[in-house]
C-alpha cells in the first residue's frame, strides 16, 4: 500500500494563533515546527504499523521548509520548498491509494482556528459554484487522479468541513475552536491517541472511500479582497473578469493542471497592490 500525506500547519496539535506558524515573525515558530512533525511522525508511524510499505510527505505550509528532516520518520520520502505546480499535493499521481490531509485548516469565512483558503487575498473559492478550502480543492485533484481522500486532522471545524465534502472521509480531531485564534487543547499524548486511531481506521476503510470526482470541464471561481487583484488575475489568457465581485473563473485546460493553474492564478492577483 502506497500512502501520500499533504501536510499544513494550522490544525497541527497544539497550534492555536500564528505565533506557531509564522516563519519570519512567529515567536513560537520552531516550537511550531516540532509539533507539526510530531503529528506527522504520529500518523506515519500508526501507517507503518498498518502495512503501508511507501509514504510520501508534501511539507505545505508556506515555502514548504517546516517539518524537520532530522526528527522526521526514516521511512518516508519528504517533499518540500517552492515553488512546485502542485504544491500542498505535489507529488502525488495515480500509483497512491490514499491521501491524508494532516494539520489541515477550515476555508475563509468558516469559523476555525486559523481559518483561510490559501492566501489572505482570496476571499472565496469554488469548483463548480460549490465553495471549497484547501481540503476540497486539494483532494478535487487527487480525484482527478483517482485517489480517494481518507483521513483529514485538524480542529473540530475542519472535521465538518472535510465531512461536507468527502462524508465518507475519517477525521482526527486533535483540538477545539474557540475563536479564529484560540483552541481547546488536549494534551499532546491524547492527540497522538486520536491520530492513531485516526490512521487506522481510515487506512481500513481506504478501499470503501471513493475518490472526489467533479463533472468536467471543472470551472474555478475566485473572489479576491479588492478589485486589483481580480483585474491583474484576469491578464492571463482564458481568465474571465468579475469586477462586481472583485472576482475571476476558469476552466484550467488540463484537469491534471487544476493545482497549478490556481496557483498561476493568483500569483498574478499578488501583484496588484491594494494601495
């Protein structure tokens, strides 16, 4: 059995403000960086134990340089940095027979620790006029490819979320929103209970979990803070302006390319400044 983990830092066990998740500014950032591969470890070690032969890490927090290599797992291959096409997914192709979705966070505008969908410039997201965060964006492609998304961890709002779109999906809920910035933690030892359980029971069902699969052509909406961002998006050919709504669709011409035309997209957007 071939295991694909994409992991992100926001519903990591013990993270509850971005003073954990801040490369540059977070004062607790390396301690941030110890519990996300503490989780990671957690999840990879339960695999193993499971039978999974190969596993596949895709660092997907920020510039992807966050788990720490020396205290990571020896059996499993990391992938990191940036920039990559598929990015939090990258990687990953139709040889996997699961994806796992571990430290994951709720999409703008749902409440949840840390909640946001890729970067603060985008204000929604949908496929298909169906709004998606990074969990249902991301395992749309691992749909594309026919691997079906089989455990999600995080807060107890992402646990929802995950379960609105994939209902099948198993969860791992290490941690309770009260805000956007604080949580109810459990200690460290119950959250490595419940991603173990977790694993295991998602590795079990893996064959019961179908993949996510959207009708074609998949069309991709983005609404962005300000207007700017949604006119420098629409520069890129085959882009379409929604001015009303600060916002742009598309239909990427490839599914396969779903991540990284998202990704072009609003690499673009970034360049408009707001004032």
């Amino acid at each position: 059995m071939k295991l694909f983990i994409s992991a992100d830092m926001e519903g990591i066990s013990g993270i509850h403000d971005a003073s954990h998740i801040l490369p540059h500014s977070g004062r607790n950032y390396e301690y941030g960086r110890r519990l996300m591969t503490r989780d990671v470890n957690t999840v990879v070690k339960a695999a193993l134990d499971f039978g999974v032969k190969e596993i596949v890490v895709a660092d997907g927090h920020e510039d992807g340089n966050n788990l720490l290599l020396e205290s990571l797992h020896p059996k499993v291959r990391l992938i990191g940095g940036f920039p990559r096409p598929d990015f939090m997914m990258h990687g990953l192709d139709e040889s996997f027979d699961a994806a796992f979705y571990v430290g994951y966070h709720t999409r703008h505008g749902v409440s949840g620790i840390l909640s946001h969908t890729i970067s603060p410039v985008i204000k929604n997201l949908s496929l298909n006029g169906r709004p998606v965060g990074e969990f249902g964006l991301n395992s749309a492609f691992a749909g594309i490819l026919g691997v079906p998304s089989c455990l999600v961890t995080g807060d107890d709002r992402m646990a929802e979320e995950a379960r609105s779109w994939v209902p099948p999906a198993k969860t791992a809920v290490v941690k309770k929103a009260v805000s956007r910035t604080a949580a109810e933690c459990c200690s460290l030892t119950e959250c490595e209970e419940r991603l173990r359980q977790g694993t295991m029971e998602a590795l079990s069902a893996a064959g019961r979990i179908p993949p996510v699969r959207l009708p074609d052509p998949i069309r991709v909406r983005m609404e962005f803070s300000h207007t700017g961002a949604a006119e420098a998006a629409a520069m890129l050919p085959g882009v379409e302006l929604h001015p009303v709504d600060s916002a742009v669709s598309f239909t990427p011409e490839n599914p396969r390319g779903l991540l990284a035309t998202v990704r072009s997209v609003l690499a673009a957007s970034e360049n408009a400044k707001m004032f």
